[in-house]
C-alpha cells in the first residue's frame, strides 16, 4: 500500500502530444500509460528519446481512436500512431509465447494486465509505467533499483536472455549509460548464456555496442570483457586485454590501455571506435628485445586492416569506417617529427581534412592512457601541431588536389594527352605545393609541369 501511495506522489511531465494518446486511450475506456526508458530517464532527470505508450486496447481498436497510424509492429502488438511529423510506438499489454530463436516470440497473447506486461520487460528500471491518473506504476521494484544504481532482470535472468540474447549487451549498455553495477545474479546468467549473442544480427550487435561506446563510461566494455561478451562479439579486444605491454611509455595491457583512452575523447561515434581500435593490431605485432621490452612495430596498419574488417562484419556505414581507419592508420602519425607546416600540409593531405581535425583529440587521448613518461613533451608537441595546423587553415594553404591552382583541363590545354599521366602529373604538382605553397599559381605550376615533363 505504501509504495502505490508513494506511487501517486510522483509526477512526471509527459508532453503534450504523449499525453493526447493516453487520454484519448482513457477516454475511449481502455487503460494506457507511458512505459519503459522515457518514465525511467523522466524519474532521473534526463531527457528521453521516445515516449512509448503500453494500454489494454488492441491494435485495431488503436487505430480506429487516431486518423494516421502505421503498422510498425503490428504481429507484436505494436501500432506508431502519428501526431504530426511525431511517432509514438502504442502496444497493447502483452504475453510473450514461448522464443525460439533467441530473439522473437513464437506468439503473442494479449492480456488485460498490465502486471504481466511489465512482467516481460527485460530490466526492472525499464519495467515501470506511469499516466496522471495512477502515477508511478512500479510492481517490480525499478524505482528502488534505479536510486541504487543496479541494472537487474526481471524475474529470473535466465528466462529474460534466453528470450532475447540482445538483453545481454543491453545490460552492459544500459550500465554504461546510466553508470549502474550489473546485479549479481544478472551477471552470472550473462556469464552462462553469453555465447547466445552468436544467434543476433550484426546489425543489432552494432548498435548496442554504439551506444555502449558513446556512453558516459566507455570503459565499461570491461565488463562486458570480464562477463565473456566481447569473447564472442569482439574477440580482438580479448587478445589485446590479454596482451601485456613493458615498456616506459606503458603502465597497462594493450587492452587497459585502450579503455583508459575511450574516456579521454568526446562521446562521439568516430572518435570512439578509434580509440577502440586505434591499438588493435598490437597483438599481431608484438616483439620482445632481449632487454624483455615490448615493441609493436607497424601495429597502426595493421591496427587499420583489423578495424576495417571488424566494421564491415558488424555492418558500420562506410562513411564511419573510412573516417575510422584513416585516423586509426595514422593515430601516431608525426611523434617522431619536430612538426613544421609542411609535415601538417602533408599529414592532411594523408589523412583527409575530414577526419585530420579529430586526429588532436585521438593523440590526447592516447597520450593520456599512457605512462606519464615524457607526457609533458608530448603534450607540448601536440599543441605545435595544432597551433601549425591553424595556421595551416587560416592561410587557406594548398591539402588537397581540389585547392591546387591548376586543373587537368588547364594541363591539356598546355599539351598534356588526357590519362593516367596526367594523373599522375597533378599528384607530382601537389607533392611540390604542400612542401611550397607559395608554387600554388596556375603560371608557376604550368611552369613546373612543363619542367617535369621535359
């Protein structure tokens, strides 16, 4: 009786739209509430993404109430009724039938209980209802794990992953995310049934470990590491866990140190996966010197080769693994220059001015999950860098072929035969311009090329 009172104690602010669903829903004598992650990110004080609605009303009787619906899941129980250009998932209290793949259930039964709706749910944060009327709907405790900061199943763990294998990784995610522990009894069924995450799409996987690594605490992967997880969805992180590193410049395993560096860049997708994978291919590169220190010579190729095809197993956009790769490749580019202009122009001209200016925060953070051995200088260094690249930008200097003075059209007309030649002869022209920007005049280059051609 306490906790329905304290229940209808708590007020949360549904917006206007979420709300005319509801109350047209109550109107129309069906129950309906908001439910799952925009009550639990409303009781924090975040700002949720989505308002979902859960109510006793079928799909039909849904759409007859709301004049633009769409079937969006509709085997499931699910109608997104459209206010507007906004979409709100409504879905009729449910039983799951019995799962046979690790991810849908053979059948759903609708049932008038709101209880055994919220029974299904994966996490007991996420499992939590609320309208104006009743308030807080909380059968399973989410309220009392939420204040303190514990991600825990449903009912028994087992039967919620054996359900949907993806829960696994939303556990570690939803930990992530909110800075929660994961509840004992959860991790041990995590630890069991972890190898089920073989029978979910790369897709899926993809996503959960996105917002995983764009989550407050990236490092949290760790878990997912010590849980067996990464065991089978990224194996490479286990070899680089598992891969020491003696050196001076070092105080953690490959692995260590590369979630050290997770939290040292902004919670962005790119920066994120690089510093993932900025250090991946160490393992394949190790060498021992008879003194017993670590080296990796090469590792940042090989460390590219290996993202690239991690990405593309787990189906990342090639705009992300193209950005991705080209800082991972040359992540360390320059810590053995004394940096001028002309090594700034060229680095990027390497890298792309797409992805170069991300490379200041990639290097900060690498140097920042290091030993503090020599920190200071390269923190000095790094800041030349970027004062030179500012300059780099503000004089407008020549990176690319697109800023060169001469086009392949202007090389014909001044007696070039169209071809790889011609290719070619704009690269040699750039080569000279980045080392020289003041060549960068269409009469100096005609210049060049005619000298080049002779």
């Amino acid at each position: 009786m306490g906790r329905q009172n304290l229940g209808r104690d708590i007020k949360i602010a549904v917006p206007g739209k979420a709300r005319h669903i509801v109350k047209t829903l109550q109107a129309a004598g069906f129950e309906a509430y908001v439910v799952g992650g925009c009550v639990r990110d409303s009781l924090m004080g975040r700002e949720p993404e989505d308002w979902d609605v859960t109510t006793s009303a079928r799909p039909e009787q849904v759409k007859a109430l709301f004049p633009y619906t769409v079937d969006t899941g509709i085997k499931h129980g699910t109608v997104t009724v459209m206010l507007g250009k906004d979409g709100f998932e409504v879905t009729t209290y449910r039983i799951d039938g019995k799962y046979e793949d690790n991810r849908h259930p053979k059948e759903v039964i609708y049932t008038p209980s709101l209880r055994e709706d919220l029974r299904r749910r994966d996490f007991t944060v996420n499992a939590m209802a609320y309208n104006d009327e009743k308030g807080l709907v909380d059968y399973y405790r989410g309220m009392e794990d939420m204040e303190i900061g514990v991600v825990r199943c449903v009912g028994v763990p087992e039967e919620r992953f054996e359900e949907d294998a993806l829960r696994i990784m939303r556990a570690v995610r939803f930990s992530a995310q909110l800075g929660f522990h994961i509840d004992s009894f959860t991790m041990k069924a995590i630890q069991k049934l972890s190898p089920s995450l073989q029978n979910i799409s790369a897709e899926r996987i993809q996503a959960e470990l996105t917002k995983i690594l764009t989550s407050p605490h990236p490092d949290y992967l760790r878990g997912a590491y010590k849980l067996g997880v990464t065991k089978i969805i990224l194996p490479e992180l286990d070899r680089a866990m598992e891969t020491p590193q003696y050196h001076p410049h070092h105080i953690y395993t490959v692995g260590e140190h590369i979630l050290h560096s997770l939290k040292w860049v902004d919670a962005d997708k790119v920066l994120r996966l690089t510093m993932l994978f900025h250090d991946i291919g160490k393992p394949d590169t190790l060498f021992k010197d008879e003194e017993g220190i670590t080296h990796f010579h090469g590792h940042a190729k090989v460390s590219a080769q290996i993202a690239d095809r991690i990405m593309h197993r787990l189906k990342y956009d090639n705009d992300t693994i193209g950005k991705v790769c080209r800082l991972v490749e040359y992540h360390d580019y320059g810590n053995d220059l004394d940096p001028d202009a002309a090594a700034v122009r060229r680095a990027v001209n390497k890298i792309g001015e797409d992805a170069f200016p991300l490379l200041f925060q990639v290097k900060r953070a690498d140097i920042y999950a290091q030993s503090d051995y020599l920190r200071e200088q390269k923190l000095e260094r790094l800041e030349k860098w970027q004062q030179l690249y500012a300059e780099v930008k503000e004089k407008q200097q020549c990176v690319t072929l697109r800023d060169l003075a001469v086009s392949g059209a202007d090389l014909i007309a001044a007696g070039m035969k169209p071809g790889r030649a011609l290719g070619d002869m704009l690269q040699r022209l750039l080569t000279l311009v980045l080392e020289d920007p003041s060549l960068n005049t269409k009469e100096k280059l005609l210049a060049e090329a005619e000298k080049l051609m002779n």
